[in-house]
C-alpha cells in the first residue's frame, strides 16, 4: 500500500486542525455515519460540527460524494448529538460543514466541493518542517501564522492561501487541450 493510501494518525490530524486559521477541535474518529464510517468528527469555534474525510490517491471525488451524504445524514440528528454530549457545545442548529483531505485532488473535486451550498472545504495534507499542515484551496489569504491563543505552548500551523500554495491540485489530465475557437476575427473584436 502506498504512502497516498495510508491515513494520517489522529495525533497529528488533531494538531493540523487546531493550526488552521479558524480552528477545528477535534471531537471523534471512525464515527458510524451513512452506511459508512466517518474519518473524523471536529467542531469550530462556534459550535458547527465539520465531518472530515480522508482521500486516498484517486478517491477524492468519492471521498466529497460520501462526505455530501454524511452531511445530509448528520444534518437532522445534530439535536440528538447535542443531547448525548451537551458538554461537547455542539450547536444543533448549525448546518454541518465538511473537509475533504488528502495530498493530490482532481480539478473536478474541487470545483465541486467550491459549488455546493454551504461549500465543503478541500485540504491538501502535508508536513513543513517536520510538522502536519493543511492547505486549504479555498482558504483565507494570505500566508499569515494565527494568533496564538492562551495556554498554547506550540505554535500554530499556518493556512497557506491558494496565492501562495501549489498552482493546482494535480497535474493536469495528459490529452485534454482545449478546442475551443470562437471564428472572430480581429475586425470583429
């Protein structure tokens, strides 16, 4: 099995979350969803919860189909969650999000993800300087390093920008070259 196929440890999922500019607590993992498991269950600052799911090379488009049922799933039990757990501060009546993470993304799954409403966030997994980051393609911009927040000893992962990450997701597809001519000449222009 490849590098592309393994998930990364919870260890360092729970750090890269907490690093992000809008942080992700992490709450559970191998939670039983829709027919399948979810990779891990996390909630923002306001008390939204965010399922987050983890692509192996090749299956990001899956991994986004899956993560778009498991949101619809989640969507009406959030009460239930909040009931079971109140000290988790799940906010029942925020709409899940989601993230789809994993090192390489078709173009396909991110223009996807970039339409839904709400969006579900697509983030490239990757370790700098020996430390798990994620770079959200439709993150806030610029490069900036978090403010620290108290009782934080280490500092936080950063957020790179789509500026400033990768210019795309992955190679583009060998073949496709555009055919498209539009018969204007520059007269018409």
């Amino acid at each position: 099995m490849s590098e592309e196929s393994h998930r990364p440890a919870i260890h360092d999922v729970r750090r890269a979350l907490l690093g992000l500019r809008e942080p992700l607590d992490l709450l559970a993992e191998d939670v039983l969803g829709l027919g399948a498991r979810i990779d891990w269950v996390a909630r923002d600052p306001l008390g939204g919860v965010t399922l987050v799911r983890w692509a192996a090379a090749g299956e990001d488009l899956a991994a986004l189909a899956d993560l778009v049922a498991q949101r619809a799933w989640l969507a009406p039990r959030l009460p239930d969650w909040h009931q079971l757990a109140p000290e988790r501060q799940i906010d029942p009546e925020r709409a899940p999000s989601g993230l789809v993470l994993g090192l390489r993304f078709d173009p396909r799954t991110s223009a996807a993800a970039a339409a839904l409403a709400p969006p579900i966030e697509v983030g490239r997994w990757m370790h700098i300087d020996g430390k798990p980051r994620i770079w959200l393609e439709n993150g806030p911009e610029p490069w900036d390093e978090p403010a620290e927040r108290e009782g934080d000893t280490e500092a936080r992962s950063p957020v790179l920008s789509r500026a400033d990450g990768p210019s795309s997701s992955s190679p583009p597809a060998e073949g496709l070259v555009s055919r498209f001519r539009t018969l204007l000449l520059d007269g018409d222009l």
